[in-house]
C-alpha cells in the first residue's frame, strides 16, 4: 500500500529522493530477502450505521458491495468532474468497513466524506491513534510470520486476517505490492513493540521512510499528493485496479465510464531511465522543445553501480542509469519516437515496475538499449 510506506512527510508538490536515499543493503533485504519498518503514515477512517455500504459504494471508485469480510480493495474518491480527491483501501467487517488511507489525507478526507452524508444512517470516526503498525516486505516476509506463529499468506487481493499473538489480537494484513510479499500487522502499541522487538532479535534489516520510497518508485506505485494529484482523471494513473466498472453509481463515474468507452487517455502514467544532469521531481518532458509531460517522482538508481561526476557550483552530471523517474507522458510522444528531454537531459520511458532483475546488473545506457 503506498500510502501507508511512504516517508512520514509528504506534500501536494512533486518528490525528488535525497541522493543518500536509504542504502543498497536495506532495498536488497525488501527485494530479495525481508525488511522491516513501522507504519506511522497511515490513517484510518472506520464508518458505521446500516446505510454504511450503500451510501460509501456510492462515494468510491470500486465496489464495497461486493466484499466479504477481511478483504478489501482500492479505491478513488472523485469530484463531480471526476478529479481524484483521494484514495485509500475499503475493508470489511461484519458491522462496520475501515478505510486506510494516508494520514496526511484524513483531515480532507473526512470532511469531504462528511459532507455528503445527508439523509443516509452513517458515522465517521478517526480510528488513528487506536492502531499502531508494523511492515514486513519482501520474498521471505511469509517465513517470518510463521516464525512468528501468525499463518498467513499473501493474498492477489487486499485482504486481513485477525489471529491472536502471545493472547492479543493481532491484524495480519495482506497488502498490494507488484514486486514482493508485503504484510501489515495491526494491534495496541504494546503488542507492536514486542513484535518489532522479535523481529529485530531475528536480525531483519530494519528499513528507512527513504529505502521504502525508493522501493515505491521501483514498483511503480503512484503516491497521492506527490504524483497522483486533485487535477488528475483515474484512468491517466494507471491505476485501473481501483476501478469497477458495473457496480452501480457514484460520484464522477459518467466522467469515468466516459473515458472507458473512448478507450483512452491522451496521457499515461510511466517510468523513466534518466540521463544527464540530476532530474527533480516536477521537471517538464518535452519532445522538440513542446510539452509532453512531466516526472512527479524521482530517485536515485537503487542498483547502479557507476559513479556521479564530480559537483560543479551550477550543476551535477550524472552517468546514464543512475537516476529513474516516474511521470505522465502524452501517448503520441511514446509513439513518436524521438527523443523526450528534460531540463538537462534525457528520459527513456520503460514499463512498471522496473525490472530490479535488470536495474541489478551494472546499467547500459538506455540510450543504446531502450526498455520500451
């Protein structure tokens, strides 16, 4: 779930990764081994009252109707234009529903949820400071839950189990992730201090807000407020997994249903191999000097392993691969097939997630072999 990994402070502006971004061991642990880390950035809205499903199926982008209890699913909370104001993960439970979103989106969430309560038996109530998290990601996350003695395993959709640890209830949460297993587990604080203390005792590397990030960026999950904004269509994200398409209405799904039925958006959610100077986050893609689109995330290559040129006071050169990016692009300039450029070098899209398996190996220069 992106938006319960992601560095504790984020903004409504595009992110650059600090060129230190949490080092090789803690990104090699998550992708091929196991890391660990708390989850302080989550926040949870639970919603109560008989009306609860229908009204909140009416609100988001994928169906609540249809989950049964402990799974979840995806979703966007749209304007009348259908503009994402949100997103978050719809769960069930026998007599309420939870949604787990950002915590920086709370505040806005739940008045824009509250506002369109109106004749309907519904409540909200901020659930964050009840529930203390714990992630555990990578290939042998399923081996240390078992160590663990909490059985679980990964699930091709959102979903939670509830087990007891040690006579406390735990929440064991099978979360989206592209590349690896990712697991939350959910409980009071004390429970949560004496997981990680069990976990740390078996020598997992414990991860940073910056190799998670990082690992975000390598999966090619767009984060709200950073590169999923208020301006954006669901369907230019990429992110059709929280769409459904015959459930019923809701709010912006004639701007949704529009689109489907042209088959396309002028413009698409990417990844970018970078090379030429260090790239930031909201740079420009231009292709013969004219917009084309824009980098809202970009981070250092986890696994390259050339060197950055020497600093000069204007600018840093970077070697080719030593930087990737993610952004939106319009079509025609993935099919026009020139070259697309940025404030100071060239981007080279490629398919998410990026393949680590590739990124592993010292680079080629895109530029002789393109991942299109």
């Amino acid at each position: 779930m992106s938006q319960t990994i992601s560095p504790e402070s984020t903004s409504n502006t595009a992110r650059v990764n600090d060129p230190q971004c949490g080092s090789k061991v803690e990104l090699q642990a998550l992708l091929t081994s196991v890391g660990t880390a708390p989850l302080t950035n989550t926040g949870w809205i639970k919603v109560t009252g008989p009306d609860r499903v229908r009204w909140l199926n009416g609100m988001v982008t994928n169906s609540v109707q249809g989950l049964a209890t402990g799974q979840g699913s995806y979703n966007f909370l749209l304007n009348a234009q259908g503009r994402i104001q949100g997103d978050g993960y719809v769960f069930a439970e026998p007599d309420h529903l939870l949604f787990e979103t950002g915590r920086s989106q709370l505040v806005h969430l739940l008045a824009l949820l509250d506002r369109f309560i109106i004749m309907d038996d519904v409540e909200l109530e901020d659930m964050t400071s009840a529930n203390y998290g714990l992630l555990l990601a990578g290939p042998h996350a399923p081996d240390i839950l078992h160590r663990l003695h909490l059985q679980a395993a990964p699930s091709s959709i959102p979903a939670f189990t509830r087990l007891d640890w040690r006579s406390t209830p735990v929440v064991v949460l099978s979360a989206y992730s592209p590349l690896v297993p990712r697991f939350e587990l959910w409980s009071k604080a004390e429970t949560i201090a004496e997981l990680a203390a069990e976990i740390a005792a078996m020598d997992i590397t414990q991860c940073t807000p910056a190799a998670l990030e990082t690992l975000r960026v390598v999966e090619g999950t767009p984060l709200f407020g950073v590169d999923i904004r208020d301006r954006d269509l669901p369907q230019e994200t990429g992110a059709v997994r929280a769409l459904h398409f015959s459930k019923g209405c809701y709010l912006g799904q004639e701007i949704v249903e529009r689109i489907h039925s042209r088959g396309s958006v002028h413009r698409t959610f990417g990844g970018f191999y970078l090379e030429g100077e260090a790239a930031t986050g909201g740079l420009a893609l231009s292709v013969d000097e004219k917009a084309v689109g824009e980098l809202t995330s970009v981070v250092n290559d986890p696994f390259s392993t050339r060197e950055a040129q020497p600093q000069t006071e204007s600018q840093t050169r970077l070697q080719a691969g030593t930087q990737i990016g993610l952004g939106y692009i319009r079509r025609e300039a993935l099919a026009g097939n020139k070259p697309i450029h940025y404030h100071g070098g060239i981007a080279y899209p490629t398919s998410l997630p990026f393949d680590f398996a590739k990124i592993h190996k010292e680079h080629q220069s895109p530029s002789s072999t393109p991942d299109t």
